[in-house]
C-alpha cells in the first residue's frame, strides 16, 4: 500500500483553495495528487512525473476523482511547458517530493534497490539512454570516486571505485550490492552500498540539475500569494532548497513559512518507517498588494 509521506503537513502549508490550481512535480503513485483533488471543488491538480510507469499506477489510485487530475510526463526543466500546454498562467500551489518512488524501489527490474537482484538500470525515465550500468563500468575510477563522494557523501568512495573498476563488467544490482558489501565494511544497520546507489541514481537522472531548475522557476511558476512545499529526504537536496527558499525572502519576494524544517512525527514514522529521513519546507510568495507597499516602503527610505 502507497503511504503518502507527511500528507497532512503538505496539505496544511499549500493552505489549499476549492478552486485552486496546483501541481504535484512528482506524482509518484499519486498519494499526494489523490489527496489534494479530494479536497478541490472547481478547482484541478496538475501531475507531473518523469517516470511514464508511475504515472500509470497514478491514474489507476485516483480513479475516483479523474475530472479534477491532468497527468503529465515532465522534468522539473519541464514544468513551465506544461503550464503552456495547459493555458494556465500560474499556480496557486506547488508541491515536490524529492524521495524516491516505493514502486522503484521495491520492482527489483528498475534496478534501484540493493536488496533484490536485478538489472543496473536506475533510469527514471526508461525511454531515455544512460544506465547505471554505463556509468559504473565506463567512468574512469577517480571520475568514479569523485561522484560517489560529491553525491552520495560516501567517506570510503576510494576503495568502493577501486573495487568496482577491478570487478569489471558489473551487471546487476545484487552484484554491486555484494561487491561493495566486501571492500567497505557495514557501520550500524545501513548496508554500505546504501550511499554508492544513492549517489550512482543522482548523476543518472541529473537529479541535482532537475531541482536547481526547478527552485529557479519558482517565481515563474506559481502566482503571487501562492504557496510552494518541498520535501527533501537527503542533506544535499535540502540544503539547496534551503538556500533557495532564504534567497527568495532576503529579496523580498516571499515569506519562509517553516523558519525550521518541519519533521515528521512519531507515530508516521513508526507506521511508516521511510519517511524517517523527510524533511519539510513551505515559502508563501507575497502577494502584489504587499509587493507593492514593499517598494513604496523603499522609495520612502530612498528620500
């Protein structure tokens, strides 16, 4: 069963309207999409994911409300092309999860998880080239070590690329997982490919590329008053969209709705254990009224 992570604090920021428009970036299996069209009158959810796989199983889980749903397949790169196509100028709320679908996760052939065999794959997008099987076995290894320690924060990403370039041809995750498993020694109760895989899907999907577009257009995307919630799952996302979101306040076009990240609480992450690493942050782009007497406050200062 599909559990939507933190879906009451998601909701609660987008401070939803009955006729609003949002859109959900990453519609995964539709648990946020689904929740917010229940809540809508007049109003309709743009969904949007990368993965045309996903988005199936979406349409299937909100069969009940498919008058209030438009599905996209897009990048967050993408975004403002769907708005176009759609004949909509701007959004009343923006909703990303950074986390990875539980359907990628758990469908061994997608070739993310390191806890059932499968192909190398790890592409969101299976119709476009570049596995990661392409780039563990055709990255030179200090490129190789460069990448799992930028992305994945993996201190031992040395003796990982050393084994990995020796083990040559790698063609499976089982394989990876077990070949990792022998050059770095598990610390705790994460396996120690956990951070070589995390890092190994970032460069294939361009991740970090997709989300520095995504909080650039931020202000393009949604309208004056509205309402953008992100949820991040790693310290490196989370810190852009940190950044991003102080960036837009010190300018004064918004306000931070979540001045701290908001956490989720004890009983979801017992019930729902990875949503342990969530992290949530909301910013509310200020109205034109307060625009405006923000910049007659400046020109009576400049005087």
């Amino acid at each position: 069963m599909h559990v939507p992570v933190m879906l009451a604090e998601c909701l609660e920021y987008l401070a939803l309207k009955p006729d609003g428009v949002y859109l959900d970036a990453t519609c995964g299996l539709g648990g946020h999409t689904g929740a917010i069209a229940r809540r809508l009158s007049t109003g309709s959810v743009l969904a949007c994911d990368r993965d045309a796989e996903s988005l199936e199983l979406a349409k299937a889980n909100t069969a009940d409300c498919p008058d209030r749903i438009r599905f996209h397949q897009s990048l967050f790169s993408q975004l403002a092309d769907v708005l176009t196509e759609e004949k909509i100028p701007q959004l009343d709320g923006l909703l990303v999860d950074l986390g990875i679908s539980r359907y990628q996760l758990t469908e061994g052939e997608r070739g993310f998880s390191l806890m059932s065999d499968g192909p190398l794959d790890m592409r969101m997008n299976r119709a476009v080239p570049g596995t990661a099987a392409d780039l563990v076995n055709f990255t030179a290894e200090k490129e190789l070590a460069n990448l799992i320690y930028e992305y994945g924060e993996e201190r031992r990403s040395r003796q990982i690329a050393r084994a990995i370039v020796r083990a040559r041809p790698i063609k499976t995750t089982g394989q990876l997982a077990k070949l990792i498993e022998g050059a770095a020694s598990r610390t705790g109760k994460i396996h120690p490919a956990t951070q070589t895989f995390m890092a190994l899907r970032i460069v294939v999907n361009r991740e970090f590329e997709e989300v520095d577009a995504l909080l650039e257009s931020i202000p393009r995307l949604v309208k004056p008053g509205g309402r953008t919630v992100i949820l991040t799952f790693h310290s490196l996302e989370d810190r852009k969209v940190k950044h991003a979101f102080q960036a837009l306040a010190k300018e004064g076009r918004a306000r931070l709705l979540t001045k701290h990240v908001v956490k989720p609480g004890e009983q979801e992450t017992r019930d729902n254990p990875p949503s342990r690493s969530a992290k949530l942050r909301a910013v509310e782009l200020f109205s034109n009224e307060e625009l405006q007497e923000a910049e007659t406050d400046r020109a009576r200062w400049q005087r």
